[in-house]
C-alpha cells in the first residue's frame, strides 16, 4: 500500500522508502506538484539526507551490518 498520498494530506513534508531486500534509500521531498525523489542511495553509502542531512548515515546499520569501530580489525 502506497502511503505517500496520506503523508502529503497530513502534512508531511519528506518521506524515506527503504527497501532492506535492494539495500536502498529513496529520499523524497513534497511540494505542491507533489513528491519528488531528491536522492536514491544503496549499498554501504554514508549519506546525509533531507530533512536530516546534518547527520551522516551509515546504511550498513540500516541492513543489519554494524560497522566495527575504527581500528578494531587489528593492524
């Protein structure tokens, strides 16, 4: 069921659809002609996405991938 057309009657103003099968992110941003894909991302991308793009994203958290912390592989 496609719920963007409910999203944009309450208001909102950016909707994020994950396919965790694809590994993808589709950024999409509203406006009176309705919404438009600002960004597509996948795979192990950092990204920093609207309204959000003061914050990097590590999708590898998003797939169930936890990156180990720097320097934990060993030498």
């Amino acid at each position: 069921m496609n719920k963007l057309p409910a999203y944009a009657r309450a208001g909102v103003a950016h909707a994020w659809l994950l396919n965790p099968e694809a590994r993808t992110l589709e950024v999409l941003h509203r406006s009176d002609q309705g919404w438009t894909l600002v960004a597509a991302h996948g795979g192990d991308e950092l990204v920093r996405g609207e309204p959000f793009d003061a914050v990097e994203l590590d999708l590898r958290f998003l797939w169930g991938e936890v990156p180990s912390p720097a320097g934990a592989d060993g030498p």
